[in-house]
C-alpha cells in the first residue's frame, strides 16, 4: 500500500497531478484544494489513498492527512464514490464539510456537483459522529487547554503524595462538571474529595 510519494509535480490540473518519483511517473487524482498548494516542476509530498478495483488500481493524493481522512469517511458512505469525494473537498473546506454534518445542513452539501438530497443524508446519518475533530479549531484549543490544566493539577498532587490514578478519574470527573475550572482550584476540589 502507498502511504505517501515524494516527487516532482510534472503535470498539473484542478483534478490530477502526476508526481515523477526518480523517473516514474504517478498520475494521482486531487481535490482543488490540494491542487492550490502544489508547483509545477517543484517538489512536493502527498499523502495517498490507494483504491484496487477489478479494473483499476487508483491513486488519490492530499496535502495534509486530514483531507486524506475526511475523504475516507466520505468514500466510507453507500453511494459516495472517490469522484464524488474529491468534488466535495473540492467544493467545501474540511471545517464546512464537518459544519455542515453537525449542523445536518443537507443543502450545503449538495452544492458538491453530483451530490443529490438521499446522498446527503445519508453523509449526515453515517458521519454525524466522526467528524467532531474537523469542526472548530476552537475547541480543539480549549481541549487542549483543559489537559494543561489537569495534567499540572495531576503533577502537583502527586508531590503531595496522591496516586496519580487515584485523582485522574476525580478530575475528569470535576473538570465535566466546571470545563473551565483553575489548576488551583482543581487541586482543592480533588483534596476535598479523596
């Protein structure tokens, strides 16, 4: 199975590139959105997703893997061929494809060229709870932030002697309760307790 290929762009187009790696010639098909980062004659690296069928092997490349992703959740969908996918990622971002989902904005994905009203419920139906991560790089940030937290109020507990796992479940538990809870009183809502 290809993973990535490294390689010169060779040929160009809004729908396929082919990538020359030492004297080999890829021809790798490509949504828009990955097609506006790469160069003519430059190098570059894409991530693969390989397909075998009985009278092809395919090759579909991404920039970065979370287009590599949300494609395979989207081929992953009855009715949803690679086309399809690659016309939708060519359509909407990754954050308005997941937006879209979330929200069971239908029409919005129907924009995509090709994707009827059945299709696009059934992408809302199959995908509502797989695609939270693409959705809103703020929350993500506030994940992120929420771990900080519990990993110092962790780290400060066990200076003062306490198990590790037996505060980890206490501050999942609080931190449900008050996301946004300080280290400071995280510890003490955790002492309290114990």
């Amino acid at each position: 199975m290809i993973f990535s290929l490294q390689g010169i762009v060779q040929e160009l187009t809004p729908t396929y590139a082919v990538i020359n790696v030492q004297g080999v010639g890829y021809y790798v098909g490509i949504s828009l959105m990955t097609s506006q980062t790469l160069t003519l004659h430059k190098e570059t690296v894409l991530f693969i997703q390989q397909i075998i069928r009985e009278d092809a092997h395919l090759l579909f490349g991404f920039n970065t893997l979370s287009e590599k992703e949300m494609f395979n959740l989207l081929i992953s969908v009855n009715g949803v061929g690679a086309v399809s996918a690659l016309i939708l990622l060519s359509t909407l971002s990754l954050e308005e494809i997941a937006s879209a989902i979330l929200s069971r904005n239908s029409a919005l994905i129907q924009k995509a060229k090709g994707i009827g009203a059945k299709t696009a419920e059934r992408i809302i139906v199959d995908l509502k709870d797989k695609v939270q991560k693409f959705s809103n790089p703020e929350e993500n940030i506030s994940t992120f932030a929420n771990n900080k937290v519990k990993e110092e109020s962790l780290s400060a507990l066990e200076v003062l002697g306490i198990p590790k796992r037996m505060s980890e479940k206490l501050a999942d538990k609080i931190m449900k309760q008050d996301p946004n809870i300080s280290v400071e009183e995280l510890v003490k809502q955790i002492l309290k307790n114990i």
